[in-house]
C-alpha cells in the first residue's frame, strides 16, 4: 500500500513574522487524518512573549490582547508540540507540513531557545511543496498552499488557521501522489531522501536567479526539513507571513 493510503499527520504553525529562526509560535495545530479526513487534532493557542506585529494579527486573526489573555506560555506549548511529533515519528507515521522547513525550523528554534530538547530526528517529513516543484517544475504561477489547493482540487476552509492549513496540506500530498504515480511509489524512506535532494535543487537555483537579478550576496540555505544556523547573508523567504 502506498505511503499516501495510510495515517498521515498534518502540521502547521502560525507565528509572529516569516523568519523560521526569529520568529515565534503564536497557534499550532497537528492532526492525525485517515482516508483523508480528520480522526485526531491537537491545537494549541500560545503567548509568544512577544508583540504580535499587525501585520501577523491581520493574516491569522490573533492580537497580542488576546494571546496574553488566553494563550498558555510558548515554552510549554513549544515541548508538547515537538512531544507529539516524536510521537508519531516514533510510530513511523509521515509528518506532513507545506513548507516543511519553515514550521520544522521554526519548532527547533523556539525549543532551543526555551532550553528544551531538541527535536527527534525529523522523518519522515512530507513537504507538498517541495515535492510539488520537483514534479511540476514549470507551472506558472504561485506555490502557496491556496495556490496548490487550487491546482490540485482541495478544499481549503480557512487558510492560515493553524488546523485548517495542516489538514489542507494532507489533502493536497495525497492529490499530488495521486496524479504523480512515481511518488506515490516511493517509500517513506526514499520519499524523504528524494525531498533533501529536491529542495537543495531548488534553493541552488533560486540562489542563482537573486544573483542574476543584482542580489550578488543572496544565499539560499539548503537544508531540509531542519535550518539550524543562520545563513551568512540574504536568505530567501522561508514561509508566507505569519505561516504557511
């Protein structure tokens, strides 16, 4: 049976800005989908300990009012987070994130910064988008998860809510492996390790474009699914505002 037939797990965050190594979690939510729809979710309201920029509120809906009032502190909703990923990673079951470094990358900062464990050994990870520019390379237009929702048929309800998002995602990697059977094909294992390729593919080339169009410093990282350090120069946007 192919991976894509299986449990999968959705996850996404929304933060306070787009750098994954700067920015803060502000809602998260992670949910375990079967034969694609919802059987499990967890969803978390944090306060990030910091002021929540306009700009972020206006994409997610959450001011810094109502992360204080309501929201439990970031640390402890940084460790159950990263708690039940290593949950299911233990268990095998794939982590599906649109965008996968930024929320990945993102998660490990705010761990480190807290003082926590670092994240267990991130795989196997499922970026739709990653995946989505190795098999489509040159399709026109945006890759945001609306824009993939759009090419691939899916329903997204309520983008940049946290659930809403990290269930979209699922759905469009199911899509994905559905009209591209050579990825549907791949194990876990493989699909994994076909992605570190795709994406540092990717990066080099997107590298190559800021130089051409005057950026000669820009860097583009390479890792993936996890950005530890901060590049030396310009790097190029890790995920949309305030999230994928």
């Amino acid at each position: 049976m192919s991976w894509h037939r299986g449990p999968l797990v959705g996850f996404d965050l929304e933060t306070t800005g787009t750098d994954p190594l700067q920015a803060r979690i502000v809602t998260a939510a992670i949910v375990e989908v079967r034969d694609a729809e919802v059987v499990r979710r967890h969803d978390w309201l944090a306060d990030p300990g910091v002021l929540i920029p306009a700009q972020a509120s206006e994409i997610h809906g959450i001011s810094s009012e109502r992360a204080v009032a309501e929201g439990r502190p970031v640390r402890e909703v940084a460790r159950e987070i990263a708690e039940v990923l290593a949950g299911y990673w233990a268990l095998g079951v794939p982590v599906i994130a649109y965008n996968a470094a930024f929320d990945l990358s993102l998660l490990a900062a705010e761990l480190r910064r807290h003082g926590l464990p670092r994240l267990a050994e991130a795989a196997p990870v499922i970026d739709p988008l990653t995946i989505d520019r190795a098999v489509d390379r040159f399709r026109r237009g945006k890759r945001t998860l609306e824009a993939a929702c759009g090419e691939y048929g899916v329903v997204l309800e309520s983008a940049h809510e946290a659930s809403a998002d990290a269930l979209a995602a699922v759905r469009v990697a199911i899509a994905i492996a559905d009209r591209h059977p050579q990825v549907a094909a791949l194990d876990l294992a493989d699909l994994h390790r076909s992605q570190i390729g795709w994406y540092a593919e990717w990066a080099t080339d997107f590298q190559k474009f800021l130089r051409r169009k005057g950026n000669a410093d820009a860097v583009v990282d390479t890792a993936w699914p996890l950005r530890e350090a901060p590049p030396t120069a310009v790097r190029a946007p890790a995920g949309p505002a305030a999230g994928s």
